[in-house]
C-alpha cells in the first residue's frame, strides 16, 4: 500500500543548494504556457531524510531526489517556475516560515526571516540578516540589512532601515520610536548602507502609478 501524505503538516529542512539544483532540472520540461494547469507543477513528496521532486509534459517525465530532514512526512503540487524563481533568490541562511506567501520575483537575503502567515510581494527586497515578523505584508518595498519590521503591518512602497520608514509615494520620512513596530537588529560588522544614502535611488525604486 502506498504510504498516505498530509500536505497540511508536511514540515522539511533541506540545503538550498541541494532544492535548487533539483528544481533546476525538474522545472526544465514545464511549458511557462501550459493549457492544463496541473502540468505547470511540480509534485513535491517528502519522505523521512528524502525529499522527491516530479514534473511532467505529458511525454517526458523528470524525477529528481535529494537528501533532507523531514519532521512530518507530506506531499503537494506548487508552480514549478515559480518555486524555482523563489528558491534561486534565496541567499544561504534565509528562512521563510511555511504559511509565509511569497511572490516572485523577491529577493531574500542571507540569514533573513519571513515569519508565518507573512505576504513579500513581486518587486520587493527583505536584505541580509533582516526579519519579518508574523503576519506582516511587505508591497514593493525594501527591508534594509540589519532591520527588524514588527507583527501585522502593511508596507507599501516604501523601504525599512531599521527604525527608519521611507514611503516612497508620498515622499515622507518617519523615525518609529517603538521597537516592536522597528528597529535595528544587531550589526555584524562591515560598512553598512543608511537610508539617507538611498535617496538617489528613490525614483528606481518606485512603482509606476
């Protein structure tokens, strides 16, 4: 009998170098303009220390498996271009929670953390050693190195450093005072870039209305 998956408790830790070149194979035979959605997927099945990546044209099939820590057993289908884009940004050392949604293209920097239930739309950047707290949602806007964004906000076109709030629409500054709304995470050394350096880069960053 086929073991049985429940992909709402499927829970697994593998190396992104190790998920990337997997995905980079099984991704190559999904069409990006595919009459039969399903055949847009790629079926990912974890199993205890083994992760199985699947994806299908209809005449050739791709399987590809690699190693990885599996806490709870599952399986489910995502985007296979999609999931590729997101797993290919992803520096070493970031971390994004599993109810997190995320929207490619984002960029996700090293030793980052999305948090649960959190939304990084398309366009947006959350940099190294950075963390999105639960809940939050994150609209092309830029989350500076070394910030920490609190529970439950919305950002929209704006960008972070530390307790620093730039809105780029509005043109408008704000200093968050409380530290569980923002503030600056722990720097661990080397030059690091403020926002009062940023503000050439103000019009690139905006989004066209």
């Amino acid at each position: 009998m086929a073991p049985r998956y429940s992909d709402q408790n499927m829970k697994l830790t593998i190396e992104r170098a190790a998920l990337l070149k997997a995905l980079a194979h099984v991704q190559s035979v999904v069409e990006r303009r595919n009459t039969i959605p399903i055949l847009s997927n790629v079926l990912i099945t974890a199993q205890k220390g083994r992760l199985s990546l699947a994806a299908t044209d209809m005449d050739l099939a791709i399987t590809e498996s690699v190693e990885a820590s599996a806490a709870k057993a599952g399986s489910t289908t995502a985007p296979a271009h999609t999931l590729y884009d997101i797993v290919r940004k992803l520096r070493e050392g970031a971390q994004i929670e599993r109810s997190a949604r995320m929207v490619a293209p984002a960029f996700i920097g090293r030793d980052a953390h999305i948090s649960a239930e959190c939304l990084v739309t398309r366009g947006s950047n959350v940099e190294s050693n950075s963390r999105v707290d639960f809940g939050t949602a994150v609209e092309d806007s830029s989350i500076l190195s070394d910030s920490y964004v609190g529970i439950g906000l919305d950002l929209s076109h704006s960008i972070v450093d530390g307790h620093n709030l730039l809105n780029l629409r509005h043109n408008v500054t704000l200093e968050i005072t409380d530290p569980v709304v923002m503030r600056q995470n722990n720097v661990r050394g080397g030059n690091r870039q403020s926002l009062g350096s940023i503000e050439t880069r103000q019009v690139a960053l905006s989004s066209a209305e």
